[in-house]
C-alpha cells in the first residue's frame, strides 16, 4: 500500500499559490501535449485527462495534485520538473488499489464514502469528484 496522506498535505499546504487560473493554464498545457482533458466547471473536482479515449490520469482542481498512469512517462517528467509544487503520483493501473492515506487528517479536504484503508485512484475520481456532496457508500 502507497500511503499518500503525507503527500496530499504537502499539496494542500502549497495551495497558497494554487489558482483555477493555474488549473486552467495546465489543463491547456497538457491539452498541447496531445492528450484530451475533460472537466466540467462547477460541477466536477477532477479534470479527466485522457489519450486515444484510454484516461490516463486525473488532475485535482482544488489543489496541485496530478495522478498519471505511469505509461506516460513524458508527460510525468514534463510536469514533475515544470511544475515543482504539483503532487505528481504515478501509478501503474488506475483501478488498482494500491492507496491509503489518513482520512482523519484530511477530513476537511476529502469527502466521506472512499474505503481510505486501501483505494486506488478511480475509486478516489469516482467518490470526490462530484462538486454537490451528494456521495454515496
């Protein structure tokens, strides 16, 4: 298990300079990478980040935190040096579960209804990405 608590406060601290301007400008960064990115403004947490419809990643428009199928070894470079405050997680399967982190020190930040024991980036997506907070167990 990847325990990702230390990483996802680590991000949240660095929001200070995190905006839906920087959210945006990488969005269409990563769109001049060739890949599609799908988000719905007010409605969704994540944006969608996909190449050859296969998605390949998730973006958190909240704070700096990217999750990128590790296939896409350019793109994590690319951001991992353009981008230095980004969380930058790569993973092998997105629907694996291979994630922890402690929901009791993100309570404020992450919504109920992910098992947070063990959970893997699409169970993450599927459970915080609606803006309503209707989530359901």
């Amino acid at each position: 298990m990847r325990d990702i608590t230390d990483t996802f406060k680590n991000a949240i601290k660095s929001n200070l300079s995190w905006s839906m301007d920087d959210f945006y400008q990488l969005v269409e960064t990563i769109r001049e990478k060739t890949y599609e990115v799908s988000f719905w403004e007010n409605v969704e947490n994540w944006a969608t980040i996909s190449k050859h419809g296969q998605v390949e990643g998730y973006l958190w428009s909240k704070y700096p935190v990217i999750f990128v199928s590790a296939s896409q070894w350019e793109l994590i470079n690319y951001l991992k040096d353009a981008y230095r405050l980004m969380a930058v997680i790569d993973v092998e399967d997105l629907k694996q579960k291979e994630f922890q982190l402690n929901h009791a020190v993100l309570k404020d930040y992450l919504e109920e209804g992910v098992h947070y024991t063990k959970f893997s980036v699409s169970d993450l997506w599927f459970y915080t990405n609606n803006k309503s907070g209707s989530l359901q167990k």
